[in-house]
C-alpha cells in the first residue's frame, strides 16, 4: 500500500504540471494539527510540564489534483508535518512526510468533501541541546483522512487559474518505534487540522 500511495501521488503532481486546464490541477495546502498521545514529556525548570503530540503541529503538502467528473476528482500529494517543543538549552521535535490520496465530492462549485488514505514515512523524534540523547524512529499506521474544503472562488471551468480555499479535516493513524530503546507503547497521532489549500 505504502508504494502505491508514493505512486499515485507523485503521478498526480506530475499531470498537475504538464496537463491542461481545468482537469488536471496542481494543489498546495498549509495547516495545524491538534491531537494524538504524548510521545515525549517532560518539565521545564520553572516547574511547567510539556509535552510533544503524536498529532500536532504546522503541515504543508503539495501535489495534483485529477477530475474525474464535473463533481469527482482525486487528489495525491506528499507533505510534510512537524511539531517542536523548544527550550532555552535544548529542544524535542516530531517530524514525518505523510503521503496520502483522497477523493473529493463537489456538493456545490465551493464545497467538498474528501475521503482518503494516508501513510506517514521517516517519522522520527529527534531531540537537541540537553535532549540531544532523545531519538527515535517510528513507523506509521496505514491510515484514513475525512476533510472538508471551502473554496473561496469557484473553479472556472474553461481556464486555468488560482482557487484558494480552507480545509477542516480529521486524520486517524497510530505510530510505534521501529527499534524501541525508551518507548515501547503505541502512539495515537490522530488528530484535527486547519488550513489553508491552493489549486491552480
């Protein structure tokens, strides 16, 4: 599943870049995520507990987008997503690449609703400063994406040019360590992000 994912997403950027309008589009988003299970914790000298979500953080992601039909499309895209928390004298961050493919329903020209797969590689914690002996690699769940968009101007559908739009979107997935030095459970990264996309 996993190659086929890298497959059909970088298939999609690369039409989105050679194929004429509207069919074919190129697709861009930036977002936040809030959610999943702490994969490291810990308290900052002032006494202040922290914490680093399996789910959280910024997200960007680009790839293509396929019409299918006036109302069906398919998009593939490659991201890429991470959460830090940051200290004086060091710093803990949770970076990963998901990949993902989705279908899209036009319920109106500025309305969609997306369901999808996802797979996120080279998940890794990786820790810096006085957390420099914190690392781990993990390896992610097949999982799902449930996300509706809200263009802010309709596709033309005689031209290419720019739509841009938020998204509000909901990701199930899980992660465990490949080699478990200090963590051994499995960890929930599912969580809710928002954003913003960009099709042209």
């Amino acid at each position: 599943m996993k190659k086929s994912l890298i497959g059909l997403a970088l298939a999609c950027a690369a039409l989105g870049a050679s194929a004429d309008a509207p069919r074919v589009r190129l697709f861009g988003s930036v977002g936040y995520g809030f959610g999943g299970d702490a994969l490291v914790s810990g308290t900052w000298t002032d006494g202040t507990p922290w914490d680093l979500k399996a789910g959280k953080g910024t997200a960007v992601a680009l790839g293509g987008d396929l019409r299918l039909t006036g109302s069906l499309s398919i998009q593939g895209s490659a991201g890429y997503h991470r959460n830090s928390v940051d200290g004086t004298n060091g710093n803990v961050v949770f970076t990963r690449v998901p990949v993902e493919l989705l279908g899209f329903y036009a319920v109106t020209e500025q309305v969609r609703l997306g369901l999808g797969a996802r797979k996120s590689q080279s998940a890794k914690v990786k820790g810096g400063g006085v957390a420099a002996s914190v690392s781990e690699l993990y390896e992610s769940s097949s999982g799902a994406v449930a996300e509706v968009q809200y263009l802010f101007n309709a596709p033309s559908k005689s031209e290419r040019s720019p739509v841009f739009g938020a998204y509000l979107r909901y990701v199930r997935e899980s992660f465990k360590a490949k080699n478990p030095s200090w963590d051994t459970q499995k960890r929930d990264g599912s969580h809710v992000a928002v954003g913003l996309v960009f099709y042209y």
